[in-house]
C-alpha cells in the first residue's frame, strides 16, 4: 500500500470524507473536494475492491466513474436529478489495491433535458480510465 495516501493527508489537500447511502456508499468511503467549481472525488482502493486478479475490479471504476459524471450533469443541470442513459468507459491500465482513485469530469453540451459529459480516473498522474455518458435531466415540473 503507498503509505503518502492516508485520509490525514487528502484532508490537508482538501479532500472532505463521505460515506454516501446506496449503492455507491459500496466503494466508499467517497472523497470530494471542489476544483474550479466542479466537484472531484476519490476513492482510497482496498482490499473489498480487488477482483480475483487482485487488481482493483472494473465495476468499482466504472461505479466511480459514473458518480463523477453524473455529479458534473447534475451541476450543469441546476441540481435537477440526472439518470445515465448511457455509459462508455475505456480501462488504459491497472489499479493497486492502495492506490488513490481520482475522478473528474466536464459537461462538453447540455440541452435542457440531456447533458454529454466525458471524465477520467487518474491515479497519481497516470490516466487509468476515460468514459462519457449522456444522462437525461428531470425535470422538476413535470416528473420525467
């Protein structure tokens, strides 16, 4: 395990520590800061989330991935719920269990019921994933 990535430090670089409810409280804890008014977050990988193979399991990047993407649309939206209607994701190298995950993405167009955002998930300065989604915004007034 790298012994530099513990939660004291990610706390003095701004980090702040969630423990989500639902299905993504399952990779947790989550943690967040937010650069240039869009949020980050990270994944500290342990040992629950190695595949067989003893790398960290693609269903937990994809899951990271997704989070950050929707959480970009969700901005963009006006915080009017996002559900993903579709999710593309390119693995470009491993994860160790140890290794900090960290997920940003940026809305490149938004209309008033879809937004197209594409991320990465880096670890250190090594891209280890990229992926897009488009995701269709609720809206509020009329429930769909």
């Amino acid at each position: 395990m790298d012994v530099s990535v513990t939660a004291e430090r990610l706390m003095q670089q701004g980090w702040r520590r969630h423990a989500p409810k639902g299905f993504t409280g399952l990779i947790g804890p989550l943690w967040s800061r937010t650069e240039q008014d869009i949020l980050a977050f990270g994944v500290i990988a342990g040992e629950d989330h190695l595949n067989p193979a003893g790398l960290v399991h693609g269903g937990m990047l994809v899951t990271l991935l997704d989070q950050v993407l929707s959480t970009a649309a969700w901005q963009a939206a006006g915080r009017l719920p996002c559900v993903t209607i579709q999710l593309d994701t390119q693995f470009l190298s491993a994860v160790k269990a140890g290794s900090f995950v960290e997920a940003r993405a940026e809305v490149v167009k938004k209309t008033r019921e879809i937004a197209f955002v594409r991320g990465e998930l880096m670890v250190s300065m090594t891209i280890v994933a990229t992926g897009s989604a488009v995701l269709k915004i609720l809206q509020a007034a009329t429930g769909h």
